[in-house]
C-alpha cells in the first residue's frame, strides 16, 4: 500500500505565516479599542481585521491540526484508492484523475488543490490536499495515479 504524504514542517511553516497574518488583525482589534479612532479608520481597521480572520483563520486551524497529526492524505494499492475515512474506491469504478488547482469558493474564502476522481456512475470524488503539497508533489503524484489507473504496476 502505497501513501500520499506531506511534510509536516512545510504545514507547520504555512500554519505560521498564517499566524502572522492572524496576529497582525489582533492588532487591528487591540488599536480599535485602545486608541482613539475616528468613524473612517475604525470602519477601515474592522474590515481589515475581519476580511484577516475570514481568509487566514480557516487556513490556520487546518494546517495547524495537520501539523500535530500526521496521517497520510490517502493511500492507493493496485486495487483500490483508499480514503481517510476508510472508504475503497475501485481503480475500475474510476473514469478519470484531474487536478483542480487552487481557487476561491463563493465566500470569497481559499479552495486548496485537489484530485478529483470522476466515477464511471456520473458522480466524483474529491481528494482535498489542504495547501500541504508543492505544485510538482501534486503533478508527480497525478502521474502516479493515472499510470496506476491504466494497468501499471505500483512502483
């Protein structure tokens, strides 16, 4: 059984850049109650402060929680894919492999990349990689996975 892995310290250092942004919105909230602000730079430092926590907070708690538990992302064998949850997933009840880059979801908030197995019954599987793999980790690893889904054997 083979398994797709990251590097804790690379998501502990994404969890503390994340940190850093986090902090710097703290001091948004420490100046809006302690100094003496005006309407407009109260309005400017609480958007500022809560467009921070919106985009970096989510993006933390999950790099920080992947940094103290380290689990595989999923695991394959000639057979089958194998989930986090436990759940198989056949090599042949899967029609296609696609990487989805990063984007943004419609709360404006970070999708990180992602495999999506598309199944041959209409419906798709998606493999989130929380931000934890670099673009070529991602692009090897699809290679991997399509060679795997056409016959080939496990390395």
């Amino acid at each position: 059984m083979q398994s797709i892995s990251y590097r804790r310290k690379l998501a502990f250092g994404k969890a503390m850049g994340s940190l850093i942004l986090i902090s710097g919105c703290f001091v948004l909230v420490y100046a809006l109650f302690e100094d003496n602000l005006g309407i407009a730079e109260a309005i400017y430092y609480t958007s500022g402060m809560l467009i921070g926590f919106w985009f970096f907070g989510p993006q933390f708690i999950r790099l920080l929680i992947l940094t103290f538990f380290k689990r595989p992302l999923f695991s394959y064998d000639q057979n089958n894919i194998v989930l986090n949850d436990g759940t198989l997933i056949p090599w042949s009840s899967i029609q296609k492999i696609e990487l989805h880059d990063s984007s943004m979801n419609k709360w404006a908030q970070s999708v990180p990349p992602f495999y999506r197995l598309k199944l041959k019954n209409r419906e798709h599987v998606d493999i989130n990689t929380y931000h934890v793999l670099s673009t070529d980790e991602l692009k090897r690893t699809l290679k991997t996975l399509r060679r795997v889904h056409n016959g080939a054997s496990i390395e």
